[in-house]
C-alpha cells in the first residue's frame, strides 16, 4: 500500500507539472471543449425545434450530454488501457512490468490526464442546471440506478478496450481495430433508444455503448420500465462477468507468450 501511495503522488505531481509547463495547450484544449459544447447544445435544440420523434423534453437533452460528459470523462480516465497495443508493440510496456504494481493499473495511473476532470466537472454542471428544467423530480432510487448502469458501462468498455488493445501480445499492430471502436463511441452522442431496434440491440448487448450513457440517463430520468430495467441491469452483470474474463485470460496468455519471447 506505501509503494502504491507513493506511485500515486508521484503522478499527481507530475500531472500538476505538465499543467503547470504546457498552459497554453490547456487553454487551447478548454476553448476546443467549450466550442463542442456549444456545437452540441446547437445541434439538440435544433432537433427539438425540427423532429417530432424526439420525446426529451429540454431539460431531459440538457441531462443527456451532461451524462455524455461525464461518462466520457471517466473513460477518458481509463485512456491507457487502450493504448497498451502500442506499448506492447514497441517495447516500451516492459517499463510497467518491472513496476511492483499490476502493469494495467500503472499504465491507467500514467496516461491520465486532467481534462479528465474538466469533462466530469463538466457533465455534473450540466447535470445540476437540468434539475429544475425536468418534468418530473430526480428520485435517490433514479440517482443509484444510473451510478450502477454508468459504473457498469465504463467498466464494461475499459474491458473491452483493454482485451482488444492486448491481442498485439499475439498479433502485432492493433491500431485500425482499436479505430473501430472509437468511431463506434460517436453513437453515445445521441439517446440510443431513438435508433431502429435491430441496430439498438446490436448496440446495447454485442457492443455495449447503452450502457455509458443512454441506459444511465433513462434511468436517471425515471424513463425505464421495470421489465426493461430489470432485463438491462442482468445483462450488464452478464456482459461484465464475460468480458472480465475475457481481459482475465488474454492477459495472462499474452504476457507469457511476451515473456517467454524474452519481452
């Protein structure tokens, strides 16, 4: 636990650094996430005023991108397990290996960032100037279920990222597999439940991207039947308990094969 802690005052510092030397990369990075923003919020109202399949109200898309944020956020804080491909492939993962801690918790630790907590401070700001604007009043019991769908959906994308970005301990460059699944995360711009049923599905149980953000905010909104509830919260639990140990197993497969290389 003291080397563990030691570690981790280490980076913090090193993260307050990097602020502290590249300022105006941080000012370039908060102007570009304010215009997203805005992009954002211009493109909702938009649809609102345009399209009648949309049944959010204002304060509901307000709550929907603030759930966007913050889930983007805490994936985000999780970026280094989807870079591991590139670290296994050029060597540099053998930094981590002689570490007295896990290599995947190293690596998460030391490729965060501290846009991390602009985007959940973010989220959370938006989430709170939707409260009033809501038709109906935010229940703990909402608040619970969507910490556990949120706290699933990350997990469950960490995972995956993670199981993919370490097949290159067993087939080299991993990059243009990895690009698919960032493309696939522009799909948690918009609730998925608008989608045709068959793409939802596809979305919701063989990649799981319901669960960041659409699941968590329907919930949070009190927009979820009970069977649907009841179906979405099993079938997270089954997907973690999947890929978990998918990540287990490729993992321990992978880092024997490098090492017995003479990684």
């Amino acid at each position: 636990m003291n080397r563990l802690s030691c570690v981790i005052n280490v980076l913090l510092k090193s993260a307050v650094e990097r602020v502290r030397l590249y300022k105006t990369d941080l000012a370039l990075y908060l102007v570009a996430w304010c215009g997203f923003t805005a992009l954002l919020m211009t493109f909702w109202t938009s649809v609102l005023a345009n399209f009648e399949i949309v049944t959010f109200t204002r304060g509901e898309v307000l709550a929907f991108i603030g759930m966007y944020y913050i889930a983007w956020g805490i994936v985000s804080f999780f970026w280094g397990v989807r870079d591991l491909h590139v670290y296994i492939v050029d060597g540099t993962i053998d930094v981590y290996l002689t570490k007295p801690i896990n290599p995947v918790f190293l690596v998460i630790l030391t490729k965060s960032h501290a846009g991390v907590v602009l985007e959940i401070l973010t989220g959370v700001i938006l989430l709170l100037i939707s409260i009033p604007l809501l038709p109906n009043p935010i229940t703990t019991k909402n608040i619970f279920l969507s910490i556990i769908f949120l706290s699933g959906g990350v997990a469950l994308y960490a995972l995956i990222y993670g199981a993919l970005s370490m097949l290159a301990f067993f087939v080299g460059r991993m990059e243009h597999t990895i690009e698919l699944i960032d493309y696939a995360y522009e799909y948690t711009y918009y609730p998925l439940n608008f989608l045709p049923k068959g793409l939802r599905s596809i979305l919701t149980w063989a990649l799981p991207l319901a669960f960041l953000v659409t699941l968590p905010t329907l919930s949070l909104l009190g927009k979820l039947s009970t069977k649907k509830l009841i179906i979405s919260i099993i079938g997270e639990g089954i997907l973690l308990i999947v890929w978990f140990g998918i990540f287990v197993a490729v993992f321990k497969k992978g880092l024997e094969k490098y090492t017995s290389a003479g990684g």
